[in-house]
C-alpha cells in the first residue's frame, strides 16, 4: 500500500500536500470519494473478510482476550455499518466555508470568521478495523488529510480498508494521499516521530489506553488530542426506578465490554442497595461478569461470588467482563468518586428526580452525562455524526465524540476598499 518505504517524514509531507489540494475540494467531490468508498466496502466484502481472517488467525492474535478479538472481528454487518457510516457522512452539511461570525468594523472593513480545515491528522489507534474507515471519511469530508498507524494485530484488515479509500479518492479525482497508512511493523521511534512532526502535522489523535497517553506526552511537540481510556460509571440513586436501572447497568456493561463507552463502575445508593443489587448482580454474574465490591456489595450479593475490591480496581478499564460494585450514601459522595477515579470520558446516572439529575450533570466532570440511559450511546454515529475519530477526554479544542467541525478550526477573512490603519 502508500507507505511500506516511505519514512514516517516522508509520508507525513505527502500528507501536508494533500492537504493543500484537499482543502480547496468542492463538497461534492468529496462526496464522490465517500460514496465510492461505501460502493467499494460493499463490493469488496469477501476480500475485507479474507484479510480480516487472516489478521485473527495470526499467531499474534492469539492471546487475545474475547472482547478484543470481538474489536478485531469483521463481519458483513460491520462493513454494511462502514459503509453507511460512510453515506451518512457524505449526506451531512459540509463544514468547510461555514461562517461563523459576520460584522461591519468601524474602519469599514467586512470581517467574516469561517471554518476551516486543520490540515494534517495522524491518528494511532488499537486493534480496531472499522476506525481505519471512520477516520478516513471524516477527515476526508472535512478536507483534511490523515495519517493512519493502526495495531499490528490488524495489519491485514486495514491495509485493505484503506486501499478502498485511497482507490475511491482517486475515482474521485482526489489525491489518494489525502489518506496515507503507516506500517504497522512502525517501532517506537517511529510514533515518537510522528509526534514531532512539527509544521507538518496539525493534530494527534492516540486512541488508546492510558500507557499510549503517557507515551506520547513525554515526547509530543505537535498538538495532541487524546481519545483515552473510558473508565465509566452508572449510578443509581435512592429513586431510581429499579427494573429501568436494572436494563441500563445490565447494558453499559454487557452488550458490549471490550469499548470505551461500556461501564466498569456501578454505583448504588444505599437507600435501595438491598432491593437492587441481588437480583442486578445475579444478572451481571449470569453473563459472565467477574465482580469485584466494596464490603457493603458483597454484603448483600447473596449466592453471587463478589470478590473484594482494591485501591486500584475503582480506576481500571478493563475492557472486558469485569466490573466493579460500591455502595454510597449519598449523591454528593457517587459525584467525589467518580472524579477521583473516572476518565472524564461518559457517567450515567438513573433517577426519577430532575434536582438529583441536574447535581449530578452539574457535578460530574466528563465530556458526556446521561441521565436513565447506558453510557453506550456514547458514539459519533449515535450523536448524528455519521462516525467518529475518538472520543476527546480532555476539554481542548474538543470534548466527546471526535467528528467532522472538531477536525477544523477558523480563519478570519476581511474585505476592504483601501483602508490603511493611521
């Protein structure tokens, strides 16, 4: 594919070009691309498949745990998920040109604020196919280029999704280095070059755990936006209505554990922690989960197995069948634990109160808060973004779902007819 001898520099200044091109795009050429992407990913579904059976039965695959195999795993439903994630971006309004801010100045100059591309994206990320085509189209649709580096765990898988989207540019009459991935055998020097790209790359994006997060910010000096660790909570309050907190707290963590919007913590308050944890944890253990609790969970977990909580379990995202359980006596104190050890990525709360929800909204620190739902919605698509980079666990320039106005930024452009400042 593009980059099996290019340096990380060479192929990052490629990039740069492309952008340049990519930037000036009409809408609906870079419609064109995506379209022909969603055709591409239909068409060629078998071969997506083939590449994607072999990266699975690689040795390095092996150890694997089932919820990151199920992260690895393609099937004909994901790529249809693909390639309508892919229409979908193509059908939004383009942000590029958008004005934000128009005035008349004193000095009679006409000052329009308007949206622009950011120019260079590199994005690492796990062993994840379908971000391959997620990022692609976003930055493609937000005329932006992107620099790839996936998992080697899906070599295969997504040297073959991005070959379909580099094809679809060039159908389009686009450059196909608007989309340039990096080999997966690339070493640590190789990410730390990347993240010194200076002038040439314009943002990165790591998607990934908390050890890539501290990686890269000991070496970093081009604009990081981390899409990090998702160590979410579901907290049910003294009113909750208990069958709904039930199918929410059963879902956050079950439906599917190996995300990082899926929930790790679930907090009870002990109003109603004997009415609600026996019958929620019997469901939870029926599933598969390995719990872990304070003493007061375990206390009231019947015949379930409830294993005793660490210091270090209440801050783990383990991306797996795994969950933790704690009883709290109040709202304010469910609100302290999950800013001492949430991620600030997605917390739910279920109650029947609005004063209740708006605490804990007010309260909670995280780019999402929902209240009587799963923290699975958490998702570019979801939201009505078509697809997603990440989800931003910081607060700059972005917060939450990564999708195509948070991979711009703005320009000032003012007209005159003569004006010289005095």
């Amino acid at each position: 594919m593009a980059t099996t001898t290019a340096t990380v520099a060479e192929t990052c200044a490629a990039g740069k070009r492309a952008a340049r091109e990519l930037a000036r795009a009409s809408t609906e050429a870079k419609n064109r691309a995506l379209e022909a992407t969603a055709r591409l990913l239909e068409g060629r579904t078998a071969e997506i498949l083939d590449a994607n059976a072999a990266d699975l039965a690689d040795e390095r695959a092996v150890d694997l745990t089932e919820a990151l195999r199920d992260r690895l795993t393609l099937n004909e439903d994901r790529i249809g998920a693909m390639a309508e994630g892919a229409r979908a971006i193509a059908a939004l309004a383009d942000p590029i040109g958008e004005e934000l801010e128009h005035k008349d100045l004193a000095s009679g100059l006409d000052l329009r604020k308007v949206r622009v591309p950011l120019g260079v994206v590199a994005v690492v990320y796990e062993a994840r196919p379908n971000v391959t085509i997620d990022c692609a189209a976003l930055t493609v649709k937000s005329g932006n280029a992107i620099v790839l580096r996936g998992s080697s765990y899906a070599e295969r898988s997504n040297g073959a999704l991005a070959a379909i989207v580099r094809e679809a540019l060039e159908e389009a009459g686009l450059s196909q280095d608007a989309v340039l991935l990096l080999p997966a055998t690339a070493s640590r020097d190789d990410l730390t070059e990347l993240a010194t790209q200076d002038g040439v790359v314009d943002l990165l994006i790591p998607r990934g755990g908390e050890g890539l997060k501290a990686a890269l910010k000991g070496v970093a000096t081009v604009p990081v936006m981390y899409a990090a660790a998702g160590n979410c909570h579901v907290y049910v309050h003294s009113d909750a209505d208990l069958e709904m907190a039930r199918r929410i707290a059963y879902n956050a963590k079950v439906q599917r554990p190996g995300v990082c919007n899926a929930a790790e913590t679930l907090l009870v308050h002990a109003a109603i922690a004997n009415r609600f944890l026996p019958d929620t944890l019997a469901d939870l253990h029926a599933a598969g989960v390995e719990l872990l609790g304070d003493e007061r969970a375990r206390e009231l977990a019947g015949e379930v197995e409830v294993g005793a909580a660490g210091d270090a379990d209440w801050g783990t995202e383990y991306l797996d069948l795994k969950m933790v359980v704690g009883v709290v006596d109040s709202l304010d104190e469910a609100v302290d634990h999950i800013n001492s050890h949430g991620t600030s990525h997605s917390e739910a709360i279920v109650t029947s109160s609005e004063d209740a929800a708006g605490s804990f909204a007010a309260g909670v620190d995280a780019a999402v808060v929902y209240t009587n739902a799963s923290t699975r919605f958490t998702d570019g698509f979801e939201f009505g973004m078509g697809a997603e980079i990440g989800n931003s666990t910081q607060k700059l320039h972005a917060r939450g779902p990564i999708g195509l106005r948070e991979l711009t930024t703005y320009k000032y452009v003012v007209r005159g007819n003569g004006q010289v400042r005095e």
